[in-house]
C-alpha cells in the first residue's frame, strides 16, 4: 500500500505541475499582450488630452469604465464562494477548483482598482482621496473595502500554495532560475512541520469567515454608488441583493468557463471530472434562478406604478434603444442556461462550457445596461444641450481601454497558471491518501 501510494503521489505532482505555455498558449498571450498595449496606448492618449477624448460628457458622465469595474467586482466574489462557502460546508468535491477561483478573483478585483483609476481621469486623484477623502461617501467605502477584499483575497490564494512552493522547491530544474528564486522568496521558511501546518489551517479558517461579509460589503457599496445617486432606475432598495446575487452568477460562469480551458490545456481530465461540471452546472442554475428574481423584482415594482421618470426609463430597455442588449443579457445572461442546464446532458462539460460563456457575455452586457440608460434619462430634462449630449456610445479609446482592461485580466490569470500549481497538488495528495486508507 505504501508503493503505490508512493506511485500515486509522484503521479500527481508530475500531472500537476506548473506547464510551459505551449504554441497555443504562447500565440495567445502574445494576443492578449497586443491588445493590452492598444489599451496603454489609448490611456496614453486619455492622459495627455483629457477625457475629451471619451464620449462621456456632462449627463453620461459614468460609461464604459464603471461599466467594466462592475463586472470585474461581480467576478472577483467567485473566490469568496468556491474558497470561503465552499471550504467551510467541507465540500470536498470544489478542492480543485478553489484556486482556480482564487486566481480569478485577485486578477478581476486588480483591474476593478485599475479602471476606477482610468475613470478618474488624472490618476493623482486617487492619491487626493486619502488625503481629502470623506468618510462619509460610499466612493470611500468602496475603496476601503475592495482593498480589504483585495488583500484577504491575495492571502487565501497565497497561504494554500505554501505546501505547494515546497514540492516546487524540489524540482528545480524543470522550474528555472527566476521562478526558483521566487519561489524561494515565497516559501522556503515552509517546513510542513505539524505547528505550521496547524497555524496555516487556522489562519485559512478566519480568513474565510472574513471574507464572506467583506465580499457582501464590497458588492453591496458598489450598489449603493448607485442607489444613494437620486436618478431613475437607481432608485432602489433592492440594488445590494440585486447585484450580489449577479455576482455569484458571474462567477460561477467564469470558473466553468476556467476549468474547461485549463483542464483542455493542461490535460487534468483526472482531477477536473464531468463531476465537477454537473455539479457547478446545479449551482449556476440556482444562482441564475436567484437573480432572475431579483431582475423581476427590480423592474416589476417600478413597472406597476409607472412614474413618469421610471416609464421613460423602462421603455428604453423594454422596448426603445436599448431592447436588443436587454432581452439579449436577459436570455442569454439567464433565461437559456437555466433552460440548458435543467437537463443532465446540458450539464456536461463542454454545454456547461458554452453556458459559462454566455453567462459571462450577458453579465457585462447587463452591467453596461445598469449604467448608461440610466444616465440618459436624468430626473430633470436634457434642454439646450448638444445633441451628442443626448447619446452616448464608447469612443474608439474607451473601447480599446475597456478591451485592454479585460485581456489584462486574462493575462493575470494565465501568468499566475504558469507560475502556480492550478490545482492544489498536497491537498490533492492528501485526499488521495485518505481514500486509499
């Protein structure tokens, strides 16, 4: 029994280990690096003229930018779900998906902090807001706790991988030099002696209990940037539950939509099983079920009283300018991935695939709906304004930031899979083991 525990344990580290990009994974890094210089290129132009340079003017004044922080937010609280909900209902069958969610987290809640930057429009006035911030603002909530979400985020992705950098530490020919150093940097005062592993375990624990309501906080003040804002469409009590629930949404998409790219790649048929992809394909259809609620929710109650202000709004989503990118979010984002995902074959690895894509596009879709229609619709009327005033549609810069600000994102996301085990190879080991016995 020892033997072939042996066996198996040596099998896994070899399956697990951090892989080169090959020339798929090299073509697209090197597309995504293209696409993100387009984006410094274009902010490059947005600092030396300004944000004339954006179609956002007195009305639209949010766009694109806070669009796009929305999404990143919503997306970087799959870590507190798989991580944190996950590891404290001991459910043992999301171990290999834990970092996976983690490394998504850290790369979405980073870029959230960056475009918030980009929106601002001179950068130093991030730095004015700790020297003239107001407590009470809910901008200053925001930044106060997404850079606790942050920092908790980045611990629980780090503490986990301890174990981990210590069996890298072992094969330092297949790592490098500079990976070798960093890994040294990292974790070569880990021993995996009984105190520590004690410690890491404890201190793992009240992290995740931490993170739960710092991640309600971080998406609840982001709604309440909106909701505390008196315009129509934003005048609610339900925004907090409303863009939480879109949140686990989210990223419950973009974890399915990882774990069949990186179980492709990496060929982790063994540790990423169609298992995993029925039983995450039961979560998204209750997390999609629980914000399709509270969509009807959102528009129902204002739909029924039919205030001037609030018609005028919803019949621009329901039936005017923007009915097509509606009922598109709304189908694609919702209504067809609980239709898919009911039936058990639609819970199989490559329809949960398409699923967690169409739940991705139809989530950013829906938080640019949140954004600009209602910034076209102010309580008091548009009069004597430019009549570019009175649309708004991204400029080519906005775009090309927007765009570089998601391959960013994946960039992240793919040097830290090049860096890092993808799936935890001691906790792997060690339920391996306990089977065994």
């Amino acid at each position: 029994m020892e033997n072939s525990n042996s066996l198996a344990t040596e099998q896994i580290i070899q399956d697990l280990l951090p892989q080169k990009f090959g020339k798929a994974g090299k073509i697209f890094v090197g597309v995504l690096l293209a696409i993100c210089m387009v984006g410094l290129f274009a902010y490059y132009r947005q600092l030396r003229y300004g944000l004339v340079v954006t179609s956002m003017r007195d009305y639209v004044s949010w766009g694109i930018y806070i669009s796009n922080f929305v999404f990143f937010v919503a997306i970087s609280l799959v870590g507190s779900l798989i991580t944190a909900v996950f590891r404290l209902a001991n459910v043992e069958w999301s171990k290999p998906l834990t970092r996976i969610a983690e490394i998504i987290a850290v790369a979405a809640i980073i870029f959230a902090s960056l475009i918030i930057i980009v929106d601002m429009g001179s950068p130093e006035r991030f730095y004015y807001l700790f020297l003239h911030g107001r407590i009470q603002s809910p901008i200053m909530w925001d930044v106060i706790v997404i850079m606790t979400y942050f920092f908790i985020s980045l611990l629980l992705l780090y503490y986990p991988l301890l174990p981990d950098i210590k069996i890298l530490l072992r094969f330092k020919e297949k790592s490098g030099k500079r990976l070798n150093w960093l890994y040294g940097f990292l974790g070569s005062f880990w021993k995996g002696t009984v105190r520590q592993i004690k410690l890491s375990d404890k201190a793992i624990n009240i992290l995740c209990i931490t993170i739960i309501p710092v991640a309600f906080a971080i998406h609840t003040v982001t709604s309440w940037l909106f909701a505390t804002t008196y315009r129509p469409g934003w005048d609610s009590t339900n925004f907090g539950a409303y863009f939480i629930s879109g949140a686990f949404l989210v990223g419950a998409g973009a974890v399915v939509v990882a774990m069949f790219v990186f179980r492709k790649a990496y060929h982790l048929e063994k540790y990423i099983t169609p298992t995993h992809f029925d039983r995450m394909g039961k979560i998204v259809v209750l997390l999609a079920l629980l914000y399709l609620y509270f969509n009807i929710n959102e528009y129902l109650t204002p739909a029924f009283k039919m205030e001037k202000p609030d018609e005028a709004h919803l019949m621009d989503l329901f039936t005017g300018d923007f009915a097509l990118l509606f009922w598109f979010a709304i189908l694609v984002g919702m209504i067809i991935p609980i239709i898919v995902l009911l039936f058990k074959s639609g819970r199989k690895p490559m329809p949960v695939f398409i699923v967690g894509i169409m739940v991705v596009i139809g989530a950013w879709f829906k938080r640019y709906l949140i954004v600009t229609p209602t910034m076209l619709r102010p309580f008091l009327p548009m009069n004597n304004v430019p009549d570019s005033y009175r649309h708004y549609f991204p400029s080519w810069e906005e775009w090309a930031i927007a765009m570089g600000s998601l391959a960013g994102t994946l960039l992240v996301i793919a040097i830290l899979a090049r860096i890092f085990p993808i799936i935890p190879i001691q906790e792997t080991i060690n339920e391996q083991h306990e089977t065994a016995k």
